[in-house]
C-alpha cells in the first residue's frame, strides 16, 4: 500500500516542511515532491495507515493543514489526498465564518 500526505502552510517554507516530512519518515521509502510555493506531497511505500494518520496527527498539531490518502498507485493516493485536504480547508473556513 502507498500512503501520501499532502502538507499545507502559508508561511513554513517547503524546505522546513520537506524536512520535517523526512525526519519523521527517516526508515521508510519515501518521494517527497514540493507542488507549489505552499505544498508538500509526500509518498510512503509499503506503509500502514496507522502510521500515516498518527503523522498527520501530529501536523495538525503543528498547524500545518494535511491530506492523506492510501491506495495502490501515486496517481490515486495523490488524488484521494488532495480531496482529503480540500475537505479540511472547507471545514476550516466554515469554522473562521462562525466566529
């Protein structure tokens, strides 16, 4: 199984964000990829989702907007992680609307 997590900041540079990602994937086969200005993907192969949800966990925590999605292509965890975190933008600007 591939899991992907997509990391999102305004102001955290990818490089920081590149880091973070592969300090905590460090024994795992990974791609890590900058998207746009904002945007880290990151793929781990061969990886439970226990482990990637625990990670996007602790991003969260960190105020770093994350996606997540698992499957058997790049193609379709990428796509899935992208909804993932479409969905917790969305969420995130009804919250701000409410207050």
């Amino acid at each position: 199984m591939i899991g992907c997590l997509i990391l999102y900041h305004s102001s955290i540079t990818n490089k920081t964000k590149l880091q973070i990602f592969q300090a905590m994937f460090a024994v795992k086969e990974m791609q890590v990829e900058e998207d746009d200005e904002h945007t880290v993907v990151g793929y781990i192969f061969d990886v439970s989702q226990l482990m990637v949800w625990q990670a996007a966990l602790e991003f969260e925590c960190a105020d770093i907007l994350v996606g997540f999605g698992f499957g058997t292509s790049v193609e379709e965890v990428k796509a899935k992680a992208y909804r993932s975190l479409a969905k917790r933008i969305s969420k995130m600007f009804e919250m701000n609307a409410l207050h």
